[in-house]
C-alpha cells in the first residue's frame, strides 16, 4: 500500500515499532489478538488495528502540500478536513481558513471567494452542487481534493446499480458530511433514501409493503429521500450502499432485513432474488472493517476499562465506543489533558453529546488493565501520549520508558 508524507510530529515510535511488528508477523490481517504491554503496574491492552486510515493519510499529504505549494494565497478547507481536532487546528495555524461547518452552514459570506484562492475538498467529498458553487467562482475542486477513494467506490457503485433501474438506500447519518456527498452522488443517478439505523429501517418498510400510506413517507422522511421521489414506484427495485464508517454489524443487518423484506413482498424465490434487490455487498472501508474487528479481538481479553482516543465528531470513532460500551465502562477522549488525574477524567458521552466528568474512574486493583484504541483519523503520536499519561498518573513512567527502549530496539 502506498505511504504518505504526513507531519512527523503525527508519527509515534513506540506505536510504529508496535505496528510494524505485528504486520510482519501477521501480513494477511487475520490476527485480531491484541498487543499488550505490561508498563508496571499498569498493563495497556492495545487493539490490533487503529489510527490513520489510507484516506486520512492521504487527505493530510494533500492538504500540507496545498499550503506548501501556495504561498502568499488565500486557502480554504470546505469544511473540516478529517475530524479530528488536532489536525484541523495544525492547517488553521498554517492560514487555512474553513469555509462550512460539518452541518453545511457556512462561516464565511460566500461571495468572498475569488477565483484565485485555493480550496481543499474534505476527505468525506462534497455534493455535485456544491462542486458547480466552486466551480462557477473559477475554483476547480479537483485540484486539491482530499476525498478517500474508499468514499468513492461507493459512489461508484451506487451509479452502476443505479443505472440498471435499482433506487438506493444509504446507511448513514442523515447529517454528516460523507452521507451529504454520497447522497449527491446517487440521486443524480437514481432515487435515493437514507436510513439512519434499524428502527428506520424497520420504518421504512412499512412503506414498501404498503402497511403504511405513501403520503406518510414525505413526512417521516423529510429532508432524507431525492427531489421527485415516488413511493408507489421507486422502492420496486432496491439496493443498499453505507457510509463507510458505520457499524458493519448494522448495515449487514439493515441489508439483510430489506432483502428479506423483498422477497416477502414479492414472493421471491434464491434464483429470482436480484430482479427486486442489488447484491451490493458491504461498503465499508477496509480501515472501519478492521478496527471494529480489533475492538472485537480486544473484548475478548480481561479488562478494568477502556479509553477509545478521536475526535467527539467522527462518526467511526463513535462507532467503536459502542462496541466497548457492550462490555465495560468505556470513555471517549480526545486527548491525554482529558486524563486530569488518577481520580478524574473529563470525555465525551455519546448518548448525550456533551461532555462530562467522571470521578474515581481507576479501579484500585493492580495490575490496573486498560484496553486503548483509537479512530482512524487520531494521530499515532495522540496514542503514545495517552499511554505516557496513563503510566503518569499510575506512577509508571520508567516501567514505560523501559517498554518503548525494548520495543524500539527490535523494530
């Protein structure tokens, strides 16, 4: 797989040293076991798979070389780059001025925009309009466009089923910006819907079999289906594509209840199920795949808690909180500050979307074991922080130092 130039200070030895180990030793990916490293008294329990995807690595080599490659010109992100704080906050130290907030509502007064300044598309895409909107200011989109190609070989294939007469149904959070571009993409092509989880799914359903009144959908649906969308007509032949950061569990389940759904309705037999439903297969990308089933690997060793590092906004981060969650107290930070003391953290409730603090938070027992990992656009350097303020706050920093000098030298 390609490698990128992205900033040294993203990078973390320790963390590197680990990787590469394992990869040698595992080149297929098979081993979802994770690493763990007995700092003292603290014993860390690092998930197989975590950190910078292709896509992030290489949105952040583009973005960097757009800043180096113009100097003295006005540069701007659509809209966050990757979401992760950190790394938005290092190209805004650089100039880089945001365009849009990750709902789409805009920071700046769009006539501001010139043909001459440089505009970075984000990793998750952006909407066919507003490419045209850039366009039609003299800017070409293409020229720094940081979109993962993971996000578009969904597009891609919601074209090609879309053009043999199947509407799509996107698996995705209504609102987030990769969900937005996809969207764009396949209405152009064919009716579109999304679905945000299995409930609406279930919901959903109820229109295709007629169990609910067509008219009812343009309300419970509002905002989530395509300009000129028929119910009577358009659910006749379906497919089902996702945002590549969801929950695999989930969308493997929301396309095998449709599926089944369909076969119900219209009396399908196995020979004759692909003239009501399009064998899209899953569209996760392959970082999602692995790092969920990392977490997976990671739940089955013994732990006190779990520390799951990114931004409070990135939806496949949220998404391996969950899994932790099933099994034991977990908590969302985005950074080592978030570990104020052995007694209090501070981290992100999702339920709730607010932050909270939480006291007594360290279990006393020893060897205390915590489970770590991390989305994929958290820097591996983020990671290495983190463990070097658990060994800290637990009185084990040389046991750590001892760790990294062994770790380092047989990598």
């Amino acid at each position: 797989m390609k490698s990128f130039e992205v900033p040294v200070h993203y990078r973390s030895t320790l963390v590197t040293a680990i990787k590469q180990k394992r990869k040698a030793a595992d080149k297929m990916k098979k081993d979802f076991s994770p690493t763990i490293l007995e700092i003292g008294s603290l014993h860390v329990i690092l998930a197989r798979h975590f950190g910078f995807c292709y896509g992030v690595e290489n949105a952040i080599e583009i973005a960097f070389r757009a800043v180096d490659e113009n100097p003295g010109k006005r540069i701007f992100l659509l809209s966050e780059m990757i979401h992760n704080p950190g790394v938005n906050a290092d190209l805004q130290a650089l100039g880089v001025k945001f365009i849009m907030d990750t709902k789409g509502n805009l920071l700046m007064d769009w006539d501001e925009l010139t043909a001459d300044d440089i505009v970075i598309i984000p990793a998750f895409g952006t909407t066919l309009e507003m490419e045209k909107r850039l366009r039609d200011k003299g800017i070409e989109p293409s020229k720094y466009e940081t979109t993962c190609p993971f996000v578009e070989k969904v597009w891609n294939r919601a074209e090609k089923i879309g053009t043999e007469g199947y509407t799509i149904v996107v698996h995705g959070k209504p609102k987030h910006e990769e969900t937005r571009a996809t969207f764009s993409h396949s209405e152009a092509h064919t009716p579109t819907v999304v679905v945000k989880d299995i409930a609406q799914t279930q919901h959903l359903a109820k229109f295709i079999t007629g169990e609910l009144p067509a008219e009812q959908f343009y309300t419970d649906f509002e905002g989530q289906y395509s300009q000129g969308f028929d119910v009577q007509k358009d659910f006749a032949r379906i497919g089902v594509v996702n945002q590549t950061t969801m929950l695999a569990s989930e969308t493997q389940g929301i396309a095998d209840y449709l599926k089944h759904v369909m076969i119900r309705h219209y009396q399908l037999s196995a020979d004759n199920i692909s003239e009501r439903f399009a064998d899209t297969r899953d569209t996760l990308c392959y970082a999602t795949n692995d790092n969920q089933s990392a977490v997976q690997g990671l739940l089955e060793t013994e732990a006190d808690l779990a520390i799951v590092i990114g931004g409070y906004n990135s939806s496949n981060t949220s998404h391996l909180v969950e899994l932790c969650e099933e099994k034991l107290p977990t908590y969302f930070i985005k950074d080592e500050h978030c570990l104020e003391s052995p007694t209090s953290v501070h981290h992100f409730n999702l339920h709730t979307h607010r932050e909270k603090q939480t006291e007594n938070y360290l279990p006393s027992n020893r060897p205390l074991k915590v489970m770590i990992t991390s989305g994929a656009s958290c820097p591996d350097a983020l990671v290495e922080r983190v463990i070097e303020r658990l060994s800290e706050i637990t009185g084990n920093e040389s046991a750590l130092e001892t760790i990294t000098g062994n770790w380092t030298a047989i990598s």
